[in-house]
C-alpha cells in the first residue's frame, strides 16, 4: 500500500455549475462517498460494517454518510433505540446512482484491475455476467460519444454557456479524440 501525505487540499464546490456531471460529482464526488454507495447496494447498511470493510476513519464515515443522507442518496432507519443505531438504506435516488456505479466498475475493470475483474456481475434471470450498455431511449440503438450531439436543454442557465469551438480532434478515436459534438456551445461543463 502506496502511503500519500497531502498538503491541506480546499476542495472547490460545484454548487453554482450549470452542468449535470458537476451536480452530481458535488454529492457523490469526495473520496469514499461511491464505496459507500457500492457497500448498500452489495447488502451493507451498518455503521460498524462499512467502517470494518473499507477500513475509513469514524469521523470521515460519520461525515460521507451524513452528507449523503442529507442529498437525499441514503436513508437513516433505527434499527436500536438503547444504544441508538441505525442502518443505512438506498432511496430512489440512490437507486438511480446503479448504471453510475456500473459504468465505474466497468471502466475500473477495463483499465485499472492488471489481474482481472475482482467482482463479477451476474444477471439472475439468466445467469450471465451482464455488462451496462448506453442505448437510445428512442429507437434501442447503442450510442457513443460519436453518435451523439449535445445540444441547450431547458435547465440551461444561457447566461452561463461558454463558446467551445469544436475542434476536428474531438471527433476523431484516439489520444486527444472520440469527444461529444457540442455544436459550438459548452454543453457538457468543460
């Protein structure tokens, strides 16, 4: 284990960012917060429990578990009244961070796990491994970055879009490529 001493490090926050992915990030975006997530949806929903398998200090624990019952990720429910303790719980917002957490495994397995994939997925209608696959709501068609345009929503803050020129390299594969085509605005908070 590979030990890091930092310097106080300000984390900036992402509240006044008109963009979806540094919404979300300002919740669920500090160290330790995903783990914790990953842990209720694999069963684990106690204080004790998390603090045993990811090997977090009490204090950070008690502060990442606060933060993401107050966004509304977690649920408290008693579960002992002398001592009082409680068990963590997934709302439906929290639910809704699975193809996230998907999406984050997969990757992790593709690009940072040398000796393989440490979980596997199973899906128990079938019992295969199952795989989370980005398809249009629409028509069922996979999509990349490629098939896609970004374009202005109805939550846009249009006092807030930045020109972004596309640039030919952010539509070809490669380093440096394979990027969204965001027709000339900066769609995607970059």
């Amino acid at each position: 284990m590979q030990l890091t001493t930092l310097a106080k490090v300000e984390r900036k926050s992402f509240a006044d960012m008109d963009c979806s992915v540094a919404q979300c990030l300002e919740i669920v975006g500090e160290w330790w917060s995903m783990l914790i997530v990953r842990d209720v949806f694999l069963g684990v929903s106690r204080f004790d429990d998390f603090q045993r398998r990811l090997g977090i200090s009490r204090n950070i624990l008690q502060q990442r578990l606060s933060r993401l019952v107050e966004a509304g990720v977690l649920v408290r429910v008693p579960y002992s009244e002398h001592p009082p303790r409680h068990d963590y719980r997934l709302t439906d917002k929290g639910r809704d961070l699975w193809p996230v957490l998907t999406a984050m495994r997969q990757w992790g397995d593709r690009h940072a796990a040398p000796a393989g994939p440490p979980l596997k997925v199973v899906h128990r209608a079938c019992g295969s491994a199952s795989d989370a696959v980005l398809v249009c709501g629409s028509c069922g068609e996979r999509v990349g970055p490629r098939d896609v345009d970004a374009t202005a929503a109805p939550g846009r803050d249009h006092s807030k879009v930045v020109a972004a020129p596309v640039r030919e390299r952010d539509l070809t594969p490669g380093p440096g490529g394979g990027g969204l085509r965001g027709g000339g605005t900066q769609a995607d908070g970059r």
